[in-house]
C-alpha cells in the first residue's frame, strides 16, 4: 500500500490489521513501514509461539540441573565471601 493510499483509507487500513492482516507501507516504491496486528497480551505472543514451536521435551531437566548449578555456585561464592 503506498503512503497515500494509508493515509486516504487509513481506517479500513486499521480494520485490516485488526482482522489479522499485516500492511506494508511504501513511498515511492520505498517500503518505509509496516502495520502489524498487536497482541493482546504477553499471554497471547507466548501462545502463539509455543504453537508454532514444540516444547522440548528435556526442558524441565536442563532448567532443573541449571537451577542445582546455580544453587552450589552462590553456596560456594558465599563460603568463599570473607566475613567482615
């Protein structure tokens, strides 16, 4: 869609986008920008991506041997810290 073109129809513009659609705006056959539709929430991009991305499977293993590994490092930092 050129710039004009947005600008004349910029609310059926915003009822494209609202209904999903992304728009790129162009000047001078230049794209300059683009319309995206807006997510609702945080909730609703996680969703999304965790749709189009399967969970991996050893997930809850790697964060609970990173949570052990975090967990002995400030045990030892805090041994190691002098008292004072």
């Amino acid at each position: 869609m050129t710039a004009t073109q947005a600008s004349r129809n910029f609310a059926a513009l915003l009822d494209a986008v609202e209904h999903g659609d992304t728009v790129l705006v162009t000047r001078d056959g230049v794209p300059v920008g683009r319309f995206v539709p807006e997510r609702a929430t945080v909730r609703d991009q996680l969703a999304e991506v965790m749709r189009i991305r399967p969970a991996d499977p050893a997930f809850g293993d790697h964060l609970a041997e990173t949570v052990r590994d975090l967990r002995a490092w400030t045990d030892d930092a805090q041994r190691e810290r002098p008292v004072g």
